[in-house]
C-alpha cells in the first residue's frame, strides 16, 4: 500500500510563491500526480511525475525525487482564485494493484490579499 | 464534449435504505474510478474498471457495496442497508485508458445517511 504525507494548511499573500510538499511510501510506483481541488467542487488535475525531475507547467511546477519518496508542487506568482485544496497522488505500480490511485489527505492553501 | 456527469447530485438516504449512485464518463474512455471522499480529507479508492471488467475493487468498505458497468460505459455504484457512515461524496472519474496520466472527474454525489 501507500502512505501519503502532506500538510494540512498553508497560507501565502497573492503574488507570492508556495510550496507543498509531499512524501510518500510505496510499495509500487507508477507515477506521482497532483491536483486541485476547491471546496464542493470536484478535483481537476494539474501535474504528473514519473521520472526523477522538474516538470514546470506555466505558474505551476511539480518535482519528483522517487529515490527520497518526495514531491512538491510549487505554486507561483499566487492570485486569490488558488485558495483550493491540493491533493498529492500516487499511481500504485505493483502487480495486485496495478493502476489503482492513492490520494493524500489534501493541503489547504489560503491566498490573503 | 461534455465531461463527467454523476446523479443524483445530493441524496438523502434513511439508515438501512438502498441507493443506488449513477456515472457516465466522457465518452469512448475505457477506465472508470469510484472514490469516496469524507469531508477535510483526500478521495479514498473503491473500485475501477477496464471496459466492462472490474480490474479491482480492493476498496470497496464491505459487502454492502456494489458496482456494476455492464456494457462498458455507464458505472452505478450500490449501497445496500446504508449506515451513517456511509455519508461522504462519492466521486466517479474517467481515462482515456489504465495508462494514461490524467483522470478526469465527475461532480460527485454527497449522500447523506439519516
């Protein structure tokens, strides 16, 4: 199985930067995957790591280390509408549980003006 | 095109009542996820299917849950005998395949057990 460890709150002012970071422990791995997710809505996805490295996607970035067992998501330049929850993931790769998606328990960001 | 629709949106169920919840992915994606997802906390797997196959349902939290996707498109997820805490959205998300990276997600139901 998985376990996923991420904070529980953050809280930035627009325009700055924040980063969440993850860590999990596998015993399969077949991809690192974050997304958002605001309050009554439904998550939408936003980044995905595989390989060991930055994927940088506009204001968002992701980074993956799967030899630590660690991901963060860098969030850039922030405007209020990113006050959302972000949930980090991970795509079990073992054999019995192939493709089946563990979620962390979601890292609620704030934006203050 | 349109994305993933779920129904009901909100359901309210006595204790011990049936309900059956609802899912149509995105056209022509073969892979169909359930999660359930209490509240403060991240979606918890239940099952999946392939097509028509249910790949794994490992995550299903008793024999009182069900789910079905007989010709391979719409999924209904089951709850017999609902209890308090059954009570949670439940979110059904589809991928174009098992190998592909994004899974896209429908609104969810939120039952509430009575």
């Amino acid at each position: 199985g998985q376990n996923i460890d991420q904070p529980t709150e953050m809280t930035a002012t627009e325009g700055a930067i924040v980063q969440i970071n993850c860590t999990y422990q596998t015993s399969g791995f077949n991809g690192l995957f974050w997304y958002q997710q605001h309050a009554g809505e439904a998550p939408t996805f936003l980044s995905y790591n595989v390989l060991d490295g930055l994927e940088e996607k506009g204001r968002f970035s992701s980074f993956l280390s799967r030899s630590k067992g660690y991901s963060y998501l860098l969030l850039k330049e922030l405007q209020m509408k990113d006050s959302a929850s972000y949930l980090c993931a991970v795509r079990d790769g073992s054999a019995d549980s192939w493709g089946k998606f563990q979620f962390g328990a979601g890292t609620q960001v704030v934006v203050t003006p | 095109g349109a994305g993933v629709s779920q129904s009901p949106r909100y359901k309210v169920a006595k204790r011990g009542q049936d309900v059956a919840l609802r899912c149509d992915p995105i056209s022509g994606h073969v892979s169909l996820f359930w999660y359930q997802q209490a509240l403060g906390q991240g979606p918890e797997f239940l099952t999946y299917f392939q097509n028509e196959a249910q790949l794994d349902k490992s995550g299903l939290p008793s024999d009182r849950f069900f789910a079905e996707r007989p010709e391979g498109s719409v999924s209904t997820l089951k709850i017999q005998r609902t209890q308090q805490e059954d009570s949670a959205v439940y979110l059904c998300a589809s991928s174009v395949d098992i190998l592909s990276y994004e899974q896209y997600f429908g609104p969810g139901t939120r039952l509430t057990v009575t």
